[in-house]
C-alpha cells in the first residue's frame, strides 16, 4: 500500500470530517487503514447533479503496512517541518526500509 494523495471537492470534504471522526470515535487514524472511495450522485439546492464523495473502512492495514506507512508519515512530518522555512534536499526522505512494489504501492512481502 502506498498512501494516495486525493484533491476533495468542497461538497465531499463533509463527508470526509464525519468519516474522519467515525474512524477516531473507534480509535482509530487514518493512516492505520484501507480507505475505499466511491461516488455518490446528489443534487444541490440549485438542482445541479453532482457526485459527492464517500468514504468507507476497506480493512486494517497489516503489520508489515502499517509499519511501512508509519515510516513514511515520520517522513512526511519531517518533511513538512522544513517545507516553510529552508530548501529541502528531497533524497533525504526517501529511504522506506520496507519494499513496495513501485507500479501498484503494495508491500512486497517476503
């Protein structure tokens, strides 16, 4: 697994908040899980169709992902300490000791 950056339309991004506060009423973060998206058609109060966004529980991670992801998200909270205030040599964030496959994300598993 390789976590996917997703830009949100503003019509999902409340679907997104109650997703993100169901996964921590259970005690669980966003990056110990699977998330699964798909569309849902909706209308506004205009009467324009548009798809919205929805957000469901795919499975918990394994060990061996979870671990990989938690490596990365370090690497991604150190990266943005730096982002704001220095040039940042990116080589740097970029070692993952867990191998992936690079085309489809997954944890190669030995």
């Amino acid at each position: 697994m390789f976590p996917l950056l997703l830009s949100l339309p503003t019509g999902s991004l409340k679907e997104f908040t109650r997703y993100i506060q169901r996964l921590l009423s259970h005690g669980k973060k966003s990056i110990s899980v699977v998330t699964r998206f798909s569309l849902k058609k909706t209308v506004n109060a205009g009467g324009i169709a548009y798809s919205q966004a929805q957000f469901k529980i795919d499975r918990p991670l394994t060990e061996v992902e979870l671990t990989a992801v938690s490596q990365l998200a370090e690497q991604v909270k150190e990266y943005a300490k730096h982002a704001a205030t220095s040039p940042v040599d990116l080589d740097e964030f970029t070692d993952v000791s867990t191998p992936f496959d690079p085309i489809t994300g997954e944890i190669v598993e030995s």
